[in-house]
C-alpha cells in the first residue's frame, strides 16, 4: 500500500509516460554474435562497482608521501571489511579494463564503428584511454616501490615524445621527478576528474546507443533477425550477467588479495625486473624492442611516435574506412583488425613472460 501511494505522489509531480513507452517498444535484435552486446553493460555495472568502492575507500586513505602507504596498510589490517573493499576495487577495476579491451576488440572485427556509429567509436576509444589513465593514477596510490618505479618509467616514456614530451612529463609528474607532488596530482585526477571525465564519456555513449541501437554484423545484415523487447527480456538478461561477474569478483577478491609492497623511497633503486600493470605490457614490451640509438636518433623517441602514430590511425579508422555499417566486407580492414589483435595479445604475453 505505501509502494503505491508512493509511485501515486511520482505520478502526480513527473510525467514518465514517454520513457515507458519508449522502454516497451525499443527492441533487440537477436542472433549468434548479440552475446558481445553484453561487454559494453559489464563494462558500465563494473564502473558503477569502483565508484562506489572507491567512495568507500577514499573517506579513510590519505593523500600524502608520509602518510599513503601507512593508511592503505590501515585500511586492509585495521578497518572492518577494509581488506574486502579494497581487494574488490582492484580487481574491479582489472576486470573493467579488461572487459573494455573485449568491447574494442569485438567493435572493431564486427566493423560496428562504420558510418553512422563514428561518434560511439570515438566515445568509447576515449573512454578507455581515460580507463588507463585510471589504472596508472590509482597504481601510484599505493606508495609503494613497485608503483613508483612503474609511474617513474610510465610518465618518463611520455617525456620521449617530441616537442610536447617534456612538458607531459612535468604536467603528470607535477615537477621534475616523481614525488609527493605526483601523488598528489594522480590522486586528484583519481578521484574527481577522471570520475566526471567517466561519467560524461559513458553518458554520451549510451545516449549514442539509444539513437543509433545494437549493430548488426555485415555476415547477417540480409537476414529476418527475431527482435525481442529491451524491456524486460534484455533488461533481465543484462541483470543476470551483471550477477554473474559479481561473483566473479568478489570469489577473486576474496581467494586472491593483492599484495602492497614495502613503502616507496625516492631514494632507493628501483625493483628488479620492473614492470607496469598488464594492460600497459604492449606498450612496454614494444619499447623494449628499440635500441637506444637508430641512425644517430633516439631510440625511445622513436618507439613512442610510432606507438602514437599506430593508436592514433586505431582512432581514426571510421574515417578511413568510409563503407556504411550495411555495406560488404573489407579485407583490407578486416586484416588491419586482426594484425592489431594479434599485436596487443603478443606483446603482453611476451612482456608477461619475459
């Protein structure tokens, strides 16, 4: 009886009619790929999930160079449930990225980026470099060696880009070197503009979705696909997976804690065998395989022009390949998809590994 009276006093004041109509005639298609449609609603609950985990965590840690290591370690020792939230954070936020890796992968072999989806492509590709940017802030959050050293080699590889490269690095690192500055900064971006950065990218791209709706794959763009209602059945099936990939997390969360290493020192030499978080491994693997010196020429310069000219053509491919989303197959992209594929997954196995 209150729930109606309740929904009855909403009635009164808020005319919903238009999205409930809007909600029972929105409809689906249905086939044998529409399983990826589902990559980009665990990409959005995992997102909702580190909002409100890092809420949590953010009302006890503390911002400082003296002060971050010590209540990280507070938070996980001390503090009631304190080692669940912040396990479920990290691992939230690997899945995340991981998932959004998924969803970029699968648009682009799919070609759902073609005209008239390039504004989604462009959301979405930005979204998940503000994801990386992300993972790097909060890595440094920890203080401790490892993240240090790691944000060290990070912001110091940006420093290789030409002309603007020194100006980055100061800007990221808040000063010459890596310092309580940096942290400062990264937990700055961390928690208020990167949130807000996430929180108008997914906006826009979901609105962006709503207008153009699910693409269809150009392999069954002749065929009579079935259609079934967004509401409730796809609704539904979005709530089960988000269930899904809850237990997921909290079962990993759970059974594998992550690590914080002894506090970070300036003054110490970095960790043997350094390496950054897997999903920069591509990256760092690739820069790697560059001497210091080509042809008189710095080498890590080189390495980053390249690596920027190549994200920057992944960025720009709805506007190279110019077919509509309802037009036939290209090879030619087709393949670039692939060799980019096959890229990334080798160069973080081999930076895993080696």
């Amino acid at each position: 009886m209150n729930c109606q009276r309740l929904k009855d006093w909403f009635d009164e004041r808020y005319d919903i009619a238009p999205l409930r109509k809007f909600a029972r005639k929105k409809l689906v298609p249905s086939h044998r790929y529409d399983l990826w449609y589902y990559t980009g609603g665990i990409v959005l609950f995992l997102f909702v999930l580190q909002f409100i985990t890092g809420m949590l965590l953010s009302f006890y840690y503390v911002p400082h160079a003296e002060h971050a290591h010590k209540s990280i370690i507070e938070i996980v020792t001390k503090l009631n449930m304190g080692w669940f939230f912040r396990s479920l954070h990290h691992w939230g936020a690997q899945l995340a990225i991981f998932t959004l890796f998924v969803h970029l992968f699968a648009v682009l072999l799919l070609k759902a980026y073609r005209k008239p989806r390039e504004l989604l492509w462009f959301s979405g590709f930005i979204l998940l470099g503000v994801s990386l940017f992300f993972g790097l802030s909060g890595y440094l959050l920890l203080w401790d060696e490892r993240a240090f050293a790691a944000v060290k080699v990070a912001t110091g590889g940006a420093g290789a880009f030409p002309l603007a490269g020194n100006f980055i690095k100061a800007f990221l690192r808040g000063g010459i070197d890596v310092t309580g500055e940096t942290l400062t900064r990264f937990y700055a971006f961390h928690v208020a503009i990167l949130p807000l950065a996430t929180v108008f990218l997914m906006a826009l791209h979901v609105f962006l979705v709503q207008i153009h709706g699910m693409s269809v794959p150009l392999s069954l763009k002749d065929a009579a696909l079935p259609q079934e209602p967004f509401f409730p059945n796809t609704v539904y099936k979005d709530f089960t997976v988000w269930l899904v990939i809850l237990g997921i997390v909290v079962t990993i969360a759970v059974l594998f804690p992550p690590e914080i290493g002894l506090k970070a020192d300036p003054l110490a030499a970095p960790p043997e065998d350094i390496k950054p978080e897997w999903y920069f491994l591509f990256l760092f693997q690739t820069l790697k395989l560059f001497p210091g010196d080509i042809l008189g020429l710095n080498g890590e310069t080189i390495a980053v022009v390249l690596v920027a000219a190549g994200i920057f053509i992944l960025f720009i491919l709805p506007l190279l390949d110019k077919k509509s989303s309802r037009e036939e197959k290209s090879p030619l992209f087709n393949l670039i998809g692939i060799v980019y594929l096959v890229y990334f997954l080798v160069m973080t196995i081999v930076g895993y590994f080696s």
